[in-house]
C-alpha cells in the first residue's frame, strides 16, 4: 500500500491511496447512515427487521460486498440520533448504534477493521476495510462529559457540532436564527483538539462554520460540496473552501443529488 499523505502541523491528512500495481484509486468515505438503520430494523422500525445484513443488504446503502467491490480503503460510520428523539433517550440511541456497530459490522466481518486513530490508516493490510466511528451531532451527550469522554475512548474520529436543529452546543444549517457555536460548543471543540478529533462543519450555520474554524486545528467537511456548483444550505461558499484549505483542513464530498444539481431529489437526505 502506498499511502499519500502529509504530516501538517495539525497532525496527519489521509488524502487517497493507490495499492502498488492498480490503476484503481481507494477511496475514503467520511460518511453514512448504515448504523442508524441498522438500530432502526433491531427496533422493528423503517428498513425492515433484523436480520439485517451487512454483508449484503441493499437496504443500509453501504455494506461490505459494495466496499470490496468499490476498492474502498476505509469507510466513516456515523452515529445520528434522529431529532425526535426524547432527550434523555438519546444516549440509549447513541449506544445502540455502537453496539451495532461492534456486533453487526466488526465481529461477523473479519475485512473490517476497527480504526481508532489517524496512525491506524498505516497498519490496513491488504484485503482489509478501516472502519471509523464518527459522531453527527452533540444531541448524543447533551451536555454530560463522561459520555463525550466515552464516545472518544470508542474511537470516534469527528464529530459534528451539531445535525439540522440545534442543540446545546451549536445551531444546525437548518436552524433560522443561524447561531453559532454556544461557549459548551467552544469547550467541545477544543475538547476535540485535544483528542485529535477532527470537527465537522458539514451541518454548520454559516456562523457556526466560522467559529470552528476560528478554534479548531482539525477543521474537516465530511459530507458537503460548493455553493458556486449548487446553492444548497449545507454546501460551502468558496471563501468558507479557501479558509478551510488555509487550516489545513479536509472536504468530503457528496453525492447525493440534491447537493449536486438544484431540484434534484435526494435519495437519502440525512
Ligand atoms: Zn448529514
């Protein structure tokens, strides 16, 4: 395997990777849904019931038998708790989707691997799929820092301050007041520098997006495009795109239609 990649101040950048020999680029996606769907068929909810496989289902978007045929060099698992959720169940949710994630994903799949920091990219052998825990949004642990702290040990590698709504720590791209990051959501992400987590501006207000950049070493966009190409809500005006590659920092894109092409519909719009 033959990694590009730099070391920056801010720690390292896994750009892509190209193993020795293949045309074929392997590719990093920073985000899906396939955790929060798999908690939702264990409860007998939308996307039918378990047995839900990851191996193959179509139902969960991705699963491992896309992954290998996409020549995926490591795949982002969000946790997403859905904003209807009761308060004080949202950290049952959270657990739920971690608890899915060792059961359904890591132990029945031997391919995928646990990746619990930035150095773990080095160490994939070959035939081997990363696996990273992600976090979209504070909601998770309201304001409660054994659990943050909890969702570190875990292994969680970004978190996004916030989803659509707002929460504690920060207004989501959703939210018409557009706040920013509140003084919780300023410790958190400083909180998140310390444990070299990258903070996601993917569901930011405008405001938002400039207060982590202001306070994060770890700026990352885990699932937006440019507002230039499409005037979607939670894509990035090109002066946010500059100040982000001024920190340093990392944009995923997406390919959900209705962030490529005005009017499109989505096909999942989380
Ligand atoms: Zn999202």
């Amino acid at each position: 395997m033959n990694s590009y990649r730099e070391r920056t101040n801010n720690g390292y950048q896994v750009y892509i990777s190209k193993q020795k020999g293949m045309d074929s680029m392997k590719i990093i996606d920073t985000h899906c849904d396939a955790l929060l769907k798999l908690q939702l068929a264990k409860r007998g909810l939308p996307y039918g019931k378990l047995p839900l496989s990851f191996q193959h289902a179509a139902e969960l978007e991705t699963n491992l038998a896309r992954l290998q045929q996409g020549s995926y060099m490591a795949q982002f698992f969000a946790i997403f708790i859905e904003p209807d959720v009761p308060s004080d169940e949202k950290w049952q949710h959270a657990l739920e989707q971690i608890d899915m994630f060792h059961t359904e994903i890591l132990d029945k799949h031997p391919e995928m691997k646990h990746m619990k920091s930035w150095e773990d990219f080095d160490r994939l052998q070959p035939g081997e799929i990363g696996a990273v825990l992600a976090l979209e949004g504070a909601d998770a642990f309201g304001n409660d820092f054994v659990k943050l702290r909890q969702l570190y040990r875990e292994g969680i590698l970004y978190m996004g301050m916030s989803w659509n709504n707002a929460n504690l720590c920060a207004d989501g791209a959703g939210e018409p007041r557009g706040g920013g990051l509140t003084e919780l959501g300023k410790e958190v992400v400083n909180m998140n520098n310390a444990n070299q987590v990258y903070t996601d501006v993917s569901h930011s207000t405008v405001k938002g997006f400039w207060d982590i950049l202001e306070l994060s070493d770890y700026p990352f966009a885990s699932h937006a495009n440019a507002r230039a190409i499409c005037d979607h809500p939670r894509n990035l005006y090109d002066e946010q795109i500059k100040a982000m590659f001024a920190k340093n920092g990392l944009i995923h894109l997406v390919y959900n239609p209705p962030f490529i092409k005005k009017g499109q519909r989505p096909s999942n719009d989380r």
